[in-house]
C-alpha cells in the first residue's frame, strides 16, 4: 500500500487540476489531498479563493480516485501532516520544484510538470473579459 499526499487551492476547478490528481494517485493506492485553507490563500496570494474552502474541499472529495481530503492550514505544518497521514510520497507540480525537497527525510519527493495553458488565475482573467 503506497500512500501519496499532495497539496493545492484547487480554486475554480479546471483540468490542470484533476491531470495532477490522477497522475498522483496513479503512484500509489490511497490519494491525501490537503486543500489550502481561505485563510493560506490569502497569505500566499493576498486574495481570497473564487470558491470557499467548503466548496473546494466539496468537489475533491467527489472525484474517483480522491481517497481523503482534509483542509491545509499552513504551509510550515507539511512535515506535520506527512507523518500524520503516513505518507510515503509526496506530489507537487513542477512550479514548486525543489521547493519540498527537506521532506524527503520523511518520504518520497516527486514533482510532475503542470498542464500548460492554464491555470486559475488565467481563468478568473479570461472570465472578467467577457463580463
Ligand atoms: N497544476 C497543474 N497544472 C496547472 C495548474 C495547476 O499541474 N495548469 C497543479 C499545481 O502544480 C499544484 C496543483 O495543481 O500541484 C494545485 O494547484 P493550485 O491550486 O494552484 O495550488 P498551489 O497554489 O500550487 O498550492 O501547500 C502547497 C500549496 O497549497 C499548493
């Protein structure tokens, strides 16, 4: 049993979104997905997400292949929640390489590359043109 974490906003679900999803869980057997709070968002990007946490958290869980969603509350707690959901690998796309790598004392490290041509940001932009 391989056990794989990640983590993301996951604001304004797209498909950049569930490709890294489905490839994480295609490492493993039990996908953890810790979803970024309002609250980190915030601190992160310095605006709060389309979608509250509720409803992003909502739409992981509904997905084939998502085995346990909990909410992320800071970034500095990562370690934490490794050994706390007994995680042997994490994932993360490849905008956050190198970043993650003082986990891999704790488990397996591997970033995948982002889908290219989207991204959250570029639809939130794309949407307020044809307002
Ligand atoms: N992603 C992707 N392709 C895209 C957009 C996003 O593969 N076109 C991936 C990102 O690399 C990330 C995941 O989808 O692994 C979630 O992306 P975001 O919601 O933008 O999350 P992020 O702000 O990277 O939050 O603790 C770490 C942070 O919470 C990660």
């Amino acid at each position: 049993m391989t056990r794989i974490i990640t983590f993301g906003t996951f604001d304004v679900f797209h498909v950049g979104h569930i490709r890294i999803l489905q490839r994480a869980r295609a490492l493993g057997d039990h996908l953890i997905v810790g979803v970024s709070s309002d609250n980190l968002n915030f601190s992160k990007k310095s605006r709060y997400p389309v979608y509250p946490e509720s409803e992003r958290m909502e739409i992981i869980r509904s997905l084939i292949g998502v085995d346990e969603v909990f909410r992320e509350d800071s970034l500095e707690l990562k370690g934490e929640y490794i050994k706390k959901y007994q995680a042997d690998v994490l994932v993360m796309g490849d905008d956050w390489v190198g970043r993650f790598d003082e986990f891999k004392s704790l488990c397996e490290v591997i970033y995948l590359p982002r889908t290219e041509g989207i991204s959250t940001t570029k639809l939130i932009s794309d949407i307020k043109s044809y307002a």
